[in-house]
C-alpha cells in the first residue's frame, strides 16, 4: 500500500492504493497553481425551481444501465426541478460522438458537466480501478474549485466513493444530501474475491457509512438492498425504495415480424437470451454449461447480446459447447431495444448468490415491458427470485446448477401456454408498477420530502443565489 500521484488536464492528483489490482483507500486532489479557484456569484434571476445534482460517472450517451437510466430520470423530473449532471465519459456511446466530451453543455433540459479521466479497457482490472479512481479526484476537484451549490445533492454509486465525495460537498455548501444506490460497495468486491477483507476496504467502508449516516435519504432499489444497509448501522427511517424502471411506451413487444429475429436467422429457433453486462455477478458459465446437458432442447440457442470483463472467457467456453447452441451478439442501440428484447422466447437473469442485496437486476424491467418470460437463476429467498415465482412471470432455478437450468428451458420449451400467460403478467406488471413515468415520479416525490416542499423554499432558491460558475 502508498500513495500515488498523476497530473491530468492541469489538475494533479494523489491516491493511495493496496496492491496492483485491488480498491482505492482515499485520494485527495492538490490544486495547480495554475488553476484558480472560482467565486461564487449571484444570479440575475431569481430561481423557480430548487437545483438538484446529480453525481455519477454514466450518463448519456452512455449505453450502460445506469447511465441509461440516470438520463431517463433527469430528463423525466428536469420540468421540475433545475437539474445538473456531474458526469464522466461514456463507456460505450450511443450517440457516434455527438456529445461535448468536455466542460458544459444543455441536453434536453439537463446541464451537463463533463469530466475528463482515465478511460482505460474494462477487461484490464488495474486500469478499470484507475478509472474509477481519476473520475472520483476529478468530481472533488470539480466541485471544490467551483464550487458549484445546489438545494440537494444526490450520488450515485458509480465509482463507489461517490457518496463520500457527495457527502463532503454537501457539507461545504449547506445542501441536501441523498445517497442513491444501485450497488453496495465494498460488500460486492468482498462477496466475489475482487478485494480483500481488510484495512483498505474497512476504511472505505468507514468513509461511505459516514456518508450514510449523515444522509437525509438513501434511496435503494428494494427490500434485500434495505436489509443490508440496515446491517450497516443505517436507520429504518433513512430509506426510501425507488425501483428501476423501464419506458412502457418506447419499450413495448414486437413478437411478430421481429427484425433481430430475420436479421440474425433465428426464426426457427427457441431463443434464450441474457442481455446485458456480461460481468462477474452474473455466472454466465453455468448457462453455458446448461447447454452441454443431455435435456438440452436441440432447437434452444442461447444468444448473449452485450459486452463486459466476462465475454471473452465467455467466448472460450461457448467453443466447448455444441455447435450453434451459443451466439454472440453487440449492444443493441437503445432504439433497438424492443426488437432484440422481443427476439427471446425466454430471458435467462443469473445472479450470483453471494452478492444477494448488493443489488438489483435492472434488466429484469426491460424484459417485463416486451412481454416475455424469465428464468431467473438465483438463491429462491433473493428478492428476484420471490419476484418471479410471486407474480407468475417465469421459472425460478437455483444458481450453480446447469443441469436444472437445462430443464427448465426444456420445460418452457414444450409449455407454449405458461410462456404466453408469463409473458402476459410481465407486461402487466410492467405497466402497473415498474413504467418510468411512475418510477420517476416516486423519486420526485422522495425529494420533495427532502426538501419539504409544503416549507419555505430552501435557502439557494429563496436568496436567488447560484454558486459556481458554469465553466
């Protein structure tokens, strides 16, 4: 373990790391000299609207999840409330480079302010880490020399100490705060060997529950989330539960005449389908190995649609498997989505076991909205699993068993009725509960308890002054 140091974009930079390829402990930022810091100054105009920010690494057009679904959020509230997006580079752009890859800029309603960081390969571990590490230097410098205020601030957990840079902010300025988590960290790197049980872990665990505690809300995606945070110490009456959510509208089924289907010759075939990240919680080598079972369906492929850090060990194993029963497949633009969703006969969602509560399958919503059913490969007692086998929308299997998986694709295979009245509850459901225009109003509502709105307007909207210069 000891410190580091790098200079990027006139900024400078220390860190301390443990090992090669484990977490980052802290860092600090060290100002320039050349670089001063900024002053607030007064606004012309009287606010209408109380600020919010936003902290996460994705955002558009970055086509991860939560990137993805962070946009759909700012845009959906950005009527009412004056949003800001601190955010990092795309992972994967979605938009053939049409974006300011720097500094400011306006995207339907949402001020954005773009960092630069590394952008190392995700498959390089050490480089991934690095990633993490400089966007999370660049938001406290960013933040610090700006000074940018807003009435709540609201971190997500891309990179992980986010909440921790989040909490920090809100102190200096007087806002808000709100922790709003799609994963648990360090809890996820410990459950799966990515990080030791140790110093530095204990010290980010110790940074990030400072910043729980002192929370006015911390926003999770359900029950098993909650359940785990109360093991950190966190009260019962922090928490409000905001589930991801999907677009009904834009996201609807296309079972008939399905372009991914024709495009990619698969009209004959029953199509199991993980669509998605391809990383380490998913244990997709189990599906993999389903397919290498004597009750194996012979018309089944598996169709993996995605990228992440476990394609190309996925693509070595698929060569073992018998011809034709594993294809691969890119990301789909978000525009496509309905269609290759649609393509599936059956979804596969894999969870690995031991990272239950450190979160939450967000795939399963895009799924539910075009109507198909899921096989979802996870402990029975996980919030996922009770979900599908409570609500009638799939088959539930037991992870690290490819022989029952291989059943239970043989058993949808030959059940044409449960797969039509699964994928009837699913859309359903979807629409009843997991639609984004009701999703994205519950997390207004959180924050306009937050920010108790039935009040005074809080002291940034009530002065009419805007700190931060928009640079």
């Amino acid at each position: 373990m000891g410190w580091g140091h790098f200079e990027q974009d006139g900024l400078s930079y220390d860190y301390l790391f443990s090992g090669f390829s484990h977490c980052v402990c802290a860092f600090r930022a060290l100002p320039c000299p050349s670089v001063a810091p900024l002053k607030p100054r007064k606004s012309s105009v009287t606010p209408t609207r109380p600020r919010i920010l936003f902290l996460n690494r994705s955002y558009w057009p970055d086509s991860e999840a939560t990137g993805q679904l962070l946009t759909d959020l700012c845009e959906s509230i950005a009527d009412r409330f004056e949003v800001h997006v601190v955010c990092g580079q795309p992972n994967s752009d979605a938009s053939g480079g049409q974006y300011r890859a720097s500094g400011t800029s306006l995207q339907n309603g949402v001020t954005i302010h773009r960092l630069v960081h590394t952008r190392f390969p995700k498959r390089l571990g050490s480089g991934r880490i690095f990633n993490l590490l400089t966007f999370t230097a660049a938001t406290e410098r960013y933040l610090a020399r700006t000074g940018l205020q807003a009435d709540v601030i609201i971190s997500e957990t891309d990179p992980f100490l986010l909440p921790w840079v989040g909490h920090r902010h809100a102190g200096r300025t007087g806002a808000r705060f709100v922790a709003y988590l799609q994963d648990v960290y360090p809890d996820i790197a410990i459950a799966l060997g990515k990080a030791r049980d140790g110093f530095v872990t204990r010290h980010i665990r110790r940074l990030l529950k400072r910043a729980y505690l002192a929370a006015d809300k911390v926003i999770v995606l359900g029950e098993d989330m909650t359940a785990r945070m109360a093991g950190w110490g966190v009260p019962a009456e922090r928490f409000a539960v905001v589930p991801n959510w999907i677009d009904t509208q834009a996201v609807a089924p296309r079972k008939t005449e399905n372009r991914f289907r024709s495009k990619h010759a698969l009209e004959e075939r029953f199509v199991v389908m993980h669509s998605g990240n391809m990383g380490l919680t998913q244990r997709l080598e189990n599906l993999l190995a389903a397919t290498r079972s004597p009750d194996w369906p012979e018309q089944a492929v598996v169709a993996l649609v995605g990228d992440g850090a476990a394609r190309k060990n996925l693509q070595t194993l698929a060569e073992s498997c018998p011809a034709g029963r594993v294809r691969f497949f890119p990301y789909q633009p978000r525009e496509s989505l309905a269609d290759s969703l649609s393509a599936a006969d059956l979804h596969v969602v894999s969870m690995d076991p031991r990272i239950t509560g450190c979160l939450f399958p967000s795939k399963i919503y895009g799924i539910l909205a075009v109507a198909t059913p899921i096989l979802m490969v996870a402990p029975p007692d996980s919030e996922p699993a009770r979900m599908v086998v409570n609500e009638q929308i799939g088959w539930a299997c037991p992870p690290g068993e490819p022989g029952q998986i291989a059943a239970r694709v043989a058993a949808a295979v030959a059940d044409s009725q449960a797969r039509q009245a699964y994928g009837r509850n699913a859309r359903a459901l979807a629409e009843a509960n997991y639609d984004r225009r009701i999703a994205t109003q519950k997390f207004a509502e959180v924050i306009d308890e937050v920010l108790d709105r039935h009040s005074p307007l809080s002291p940034l909207v009530r002065s009419g002054t805007v700190h931060g210069k928009i640079v």
